[in-house]
C-alpha cells in the first residue's frame, strides 16, 4: 500500500500552514503611515520618543491602528489619508518645532494592514518594486575625473610633507589637469626627490622634464591606481545614498551601480521628488576641531552661547547625552584626510572603539595637534547644509602618529559601528549630478498588478482545466499541488522580504507552466505501468519512484540556468531570476512531496484497489 510516515505527513502539513500564514499579509493590502527617522548622528530613536508622539496624537484626537518601534524608525499606521496628512503636521510641529533645525524626518509612507498577531509572527508582505507600487526613478552620473582630481590634490599636500620631512628643497608642486608638476633647480636634487617618491608613492609614475629654466618631475596617477580611487568612489557614494535614503522612509529602494560611473535609484511609494532630489544631492563634510574646555566648563559661558552668544572664536554644539559644547572655529583636519574608520574595541580596556587611518599628510597634522593638546577634547563634526554636528568628542590621552588614530570612551558596540558608518560615509567621495529622472504613478503600478495578477490567474485556470479533464482526479491532484507550489512560492517570497517587479510576476506564471511538467510525468509514468498491466498501487509507486531523476534533473539544469541570472543579472533580470530560483524549489517540494501525500490520502488505505481515476488508459492493440 501507498502510505507516507508520520512525519512525512506532518512535515506536509505543517508546511503547507505555515505557507497559508506567512501568505495572507499579502492579501490585506496597505494602509497610509507617518514613519519618523533620525536625520542627526547624534539623535536616536528610543521608547521616549515613542511616547511623545503617542501622546501628541492624542491630545490631536487622532487615533492610530498601529504603532510600530525598531532601531531606524517609528512607524505610525492609520486609517485614512486625511488623518494620515493631520498626524503627519502633528508629528512635525510636535519633534520639529524649529523647522531650519530639523532633528527627525517626517515622511509619508504605507504599512501593511495585516493583523498585529501576524506582524508579530514576523508575517509581512512582499515588497513591491517601482513598476508595481509607483514612485521616483533616478539615474546619477558620478564626476569619475573629480574623484580622481581630488586625490590627486591630496596627494600634491603629501608630496609637500614628504618633501620636507626629507629636507629636499624644491620650488613649487602645482597640478596641472591630471598630473602633478614639482620643480627644481637640481639634477641631483630632483634625483634624491624621485628616489624619496618611488619608495613612499608606489601609485605614482615619474617622469623628468625641462621647461621655463627649471627642472620638472611630472607625477601622474598609474591607471591601476585611477581604476581603484574611481571603484572607490562609486562604492562610497552608494553608502552615502543608503544613509540618506532612509530619511524618506522608502522601504525597498534600489541603488545600484550600471555601468562603470552611474548609479540607479529607485525610491518605490515616494511621489515627492523635490525632497529626493534633495536628500540625493545634499554634500557633507567631516571637520576635526578642538574644543574650549575652560569656556565649556563654564555654566554662564555656556548658557551664553546657547542662546546665540557664544566667545569670539567659537561655536555652540550640543553633543551627544544633551550636554552643550563649545568648539572652536579652526579647523585642525576635514574628512579629505580620512582614508578609512572601522569599529572595533580598546587593545587595553576592551571597550568599544572606532580606529581611523589618515593619509600621511593628516597624520602629521595630528601627530602635532595631539602631542600640544593632551588631556584636552577634541570634537569631530559632520557639516551638512551649514549646520554642524558633533558626532563625538574624545579627550586626547596621548600624542598619536603613524596615520592610526582610535576613538573610545563611553561608546556602546552600537554606536562606535554607527560613527565608523558616519565617518566613513558621511560625505560623497566624488560629484554626482542628476541625468535622467521618471516618476512612475501609482495608477500605472495598480494596472501594472491588475494584468499580471490577470495573466497569472488566467493561466492557472487554462492549466486547472486541461489537468482535470485529462488526467480526471490525478489531474486534481496535480492542481491541488500546483496551488501548493504557488502559496509556498508567495510565503517564501513574504518570508525573504523580497520585492516583486514585474519581471517577478512573470517569473511566477513561467513556474506554474514548468511546475505542471513534473506532474505530467508523474501521471504518464503511472499510465505507462498500467499498460504494463501492474497494478493500480504498484503503478503508483513505480510511476512516482521512476519519475523521481527525470524531475531532478531537468530542475537542477533549469536551477543552473536560474543561478547564472541570480549572479551576473541585474535590475529586472535579477528580479526575475530570484523568484525562477525560488519557484523551482517550491515545485520540486510541491509535485512531489505534495502530490504523493494526496494521492496517498486518497488511495493509499484501500488494500483492494481496482482502479484509479487518471483519465483514458491506451493499451496496444485495444
């Protein structure tokens, strides 16, 4: 007889239910939402915030359906665009009652209207991609001869420090388009120069020229070295666009390079394209400065300056814990000296810490500053629109030299990887400008749903059909399975937190039409043994068992080809191959596993069994 194990059947079930939870959010469809997100380093989300916006929505009299708290935003959900746009002025007067000065960003956004009991299960929606749900389409050129123009300024300042560390006189270093151009008066001295910059500059060719009655060194990047600042570049403007994304309370965006120096950005629900533009174009610039410990250890100075008059030479920042801070106007380093900043923790005292490397011209510079400032603080700000902030102020323990400095002190694990993020992104590494820019309508994402939702369900009933009446209940069984195939698709999909596209949805009704294949060798195999005269349940069995390596091998061939997409695809392509790759494992699951538990169910108890249901059985000569 035909009888699965109990815990074949359990594993069955249990599957089959969890698709049934993990797919139903997507039914429930979105309802409008206010969500709040820091915009300052040194401004975090926390549960008393949480309570300040509950407590100004009540007393507006708007009541939520939701109020949801992670470690990025709070989320506020809503009944209605009407209340949706009243709570947003709420919240925004209530966090930002100097609008200049804003401390949060308000954002429009849409939530699931799922149970909580489901959101607490984790049980969310799919994304939906800018095709389907609308929104703003952005492509950006990235300046690659600005990036490359701004290492070579850092590195004309390098030269000058090298130069003088190893006494070689010289008379003048200027940039000239993309190369460097150091005189001399000296054969021999321009000699010892190029020796000196062979060894210390490795990424730069030197070349002896004359002209104007001087010596010349002309010092150009190698292209290796052109190709490495440009990678960089790109990588770190798309860090820097993460960062400032989330500011708009996007869900999924899409930023991704095309090209060798272009980025795409797609911001699906975001209908405001005057405030993206704005966020995509904003410049930041790191600044290190000392701070006035005598006058901020004054609570009269302070108070001073925090009413807007602080000492001549210094300027009123509030750092983080609320504590107000005096720093002084000149700059001792900017953000251009920074080569890297990762988090890690104190060699001594195993605290967390944020280790910075600088360039060697920074390194001298600090080197100085710390050996005359011990035991004094020194502020690090990042400047965005003119306004400042401090994203942390440590005392000078010790003089530091060799280009490796480290931050600790009062930092959580947390907060030294977020300053590591801010330090080492908080500014684009090169220009970019705004190309080419579409905003997709809502409208358009709606029928965009409606025909692939219309070509998929036409599609299922076309193959419903033909299963049914060809294969009569073994063709049910096989649709039974393929609805299987598609609920755990769909759970999957919700589980991953993936974003469905409209390449996606096509993807989806090709699994339907690959994963009834599998049936329809299932159900000729087992017609093919009962011509052979076996039994019904030897038929079954065999039909199933012989069918088994063909299944798996055209899958796993298929699996291969889905792969490749998944690896060198992108954009849409890649959106189809991810939900390709998912839909083949779900049908290997579902024709299989799940059609052998109902045709088990079905057959499986009847120890006499004369006949089964699967439609005209040919035999020769009949």
């Amino acid at each position: 007889m035909n009888r699965y194990p109990l815990w074949k059947n359990a594993t069955v079930i249990i599957a089959l239910v969890l698709g049934l939870l993990y797919t139903l959010p997507n039914f429930f469809g979105e309802v409008p939402a206010v969500q709040v997100s820091s915009v300052k380093a040194t401004v975090k989300l926390d549960t008393r915030l949480q309570s300040r916006i509950e407590d100004a929505l009540s007393a507006a009299t708007i009541k939520p359906t939701g109020l949801f708290f992670d470690l990025n935003s709070i989320r506020v959900r809503l009944a209605d665009t009407d209340t949706q746009l009243k709570a947003k002025d709420v919240i925004e007067k209530t966090l930002n009652p100097d609008a200049a000065d804003a401390s949060y960003s308000v954002a429009l956004n849409l939530l699931s209207a799922s149970p909580d009991w489901l959101t607490r299960m984790h049980a969310l929606p799919m994304y939906l991609g800018l095709d389907l749900r609308g929104g703003v389409h952005f492509l950006l050129q990235v300046d690659m001869k600005g990036a490359v123009t701004k290492r070579l300024d850092s590195t004309g300042a390098d030269l000058r420090t090298l130069l003088r560390d190893k006494n070689i006189r010289h008379g003048g270093i200027n940039r000239e388009g993309n190369t460097l151009v150091i005189r001399f008066r000296e054969t021999e001295i321009r000699d010892k120069a190029r020796i000196a910059l062979a060894d210390n500059q490795p990424d730069l060719d030197l070349i002896d020229a004359q002209g104007g009655g001087d010596l010349k060194l002309v010092a150009t990047l190698k292209p290796t070295a052109q190709k490495r600042i440009q990678e960089f570049a790109i990588k770190q403007n798309i860090t820097t666009l993460h960062n400032r994304i989330n500011e708009l309370g996007v869900a999924e965006p899409v930023i991704q390079q095309q090209g060798a120096d272009r980025i795409v950005v797609q911001l699906p629900g975001v209908q405001d394209t005057a405030k993206a533009k704005d966020i995509l174009g904003r410049t930041a610039t790191l600044e290190v400065r000392l701070v006035d410990d005598e006058a901020s250890a004054n609570p009269t100075t302070l108070q001073a300056a925090a009413s807007g008059q602080p000492p001549a030479g210094t300027e009123y920042y509030v750092e983080r814990g609320g504590r107000g801070l005096l720093v002084k106007k000149q700059v001792v380093l900017t953000g251009e000296r920074l080569t890297d900043a990762q988090a890690g923790f104190d060699n001594q005292t195993k605290e967390p810490a944020v280790h910075l490397t600088l360039d060697s011209a920074g390194a001298r510079i600090f080197k100085d500053v710390t050996r005359e400032n011990v035991n004094k603080r020194m502020a690090i700000l990042l400047i965005e629109k003119g306004k400042g902030e401090v994203v942390t102020a440590p005392v000078i323990r010790s003089e530091s030299g060799g280009g490796r400095v480290q931050i600790s002190g009062r930092m959580t694990t947390t907060e030294a990887s977020d300053t590591a993020l801010l330090l080492r992104a908080g500014s684009l590494a090169a220009p970019m400008e705004i190309i080419e820019e579409r905003t997709i309508g809502p409208s358009l994402g709606a029928d965009n749903i409606s025909k692939g939702f219309h070509s998929t369900m036409w599609g299922f009933a076309a193959i419903a059909t033909f299963m049914s009446l060809y294969y009569l209940l073994f063709g049910f069984v096989s649709v039974t399975a393929l609805s299987a195939n598609l609920l755990l698709l769909v759970a999957m999909l919700s589980l991953l937190q993936a974003t469905l596209t409209l390449p996606g949805i096509a993807a989806v009704a090709l699994t339907l039409g690959m994963a009834i294949d599998s049936n329809v060798l299932i159900n000729e195999r087992v017609r093919e043994e009962l011509r052979n005269g076996a039994t019904p349940q030897a038929a079954i069995t065999a039909g199933y068992e012989r069918a088994w390596s063909t299944i798996l091998d055209s899958n796993v061939t298929t699996l291969i080809a889905g792969i490749a997409l998944l690896i060198f695809g992108s954009g849409p392509v890649r959106g189809f191959a991810v939900v390709h790759c998912l839909g083949i494992l779900t049908s290997i699951f579902s024709s299989v596993v799940v059609s052998r538990a109902l045709v088990n169910w079905i057959y499986g108890s009847r120890r006499k069994l004369e006949a089964i249901s699967i439609g005209q059985v040919w035999k020769p000569g009949v």
